[in-house]
C-alpha cells in the first residue's frame, strides 16, 4: 500500500506527509506493521528503525508469502 493510498483510505488524500509521519512515529511497529506502506514513487521510503530494516523486513515477508507485496 502506498502512504497516498492510505491517506485516501482514512481521510483526506492530500494528507500523504501526515500518514507517512503517523508510520514514522509508530512505537509498536510489528504489532503495527507500517513498515508495509512505501512510497508511490518507488523504493522503500523512512522507517522508524531504519530503510535497511524496513527492506529486510518487507523482504522476509515476501519469501514467507511467496508473492510480491
């Protein structure tokens, strides 16, 4: 999911920097999975504990899936 489309999910869809800052403040991020929201554009975009961990995580979950995120 893209932080535009979840904006639009639960409000207004300009409010992309205001998600991507909710996701960015998550303190409970597995519980939360945040890191599952990426940029539009490409790429992984911020997280809280680094865009290392995030493409690691997404990465991981991927192969448990065994299909694209």
């Amino acid at each position: 999911m893209h932080y535009s489309e979840l904006a639009s999910a639960i409000g207004p869809p300009e409010a992309t920097r205001a998600v991507a800052r909710a996701c960015a403040s998550n303190p409970v991020a597995i519980v939360i999975p945040c890191h599952r929201v990426v940029p539009k554009t490409g790429g992984v975009g911020g997280y809280r504990w680094g865009a290392e961990r995030k493409s690691k995580l997404l990465a991981m979950e991927k192969l448990k899936r065994g299909c694209t995120i």
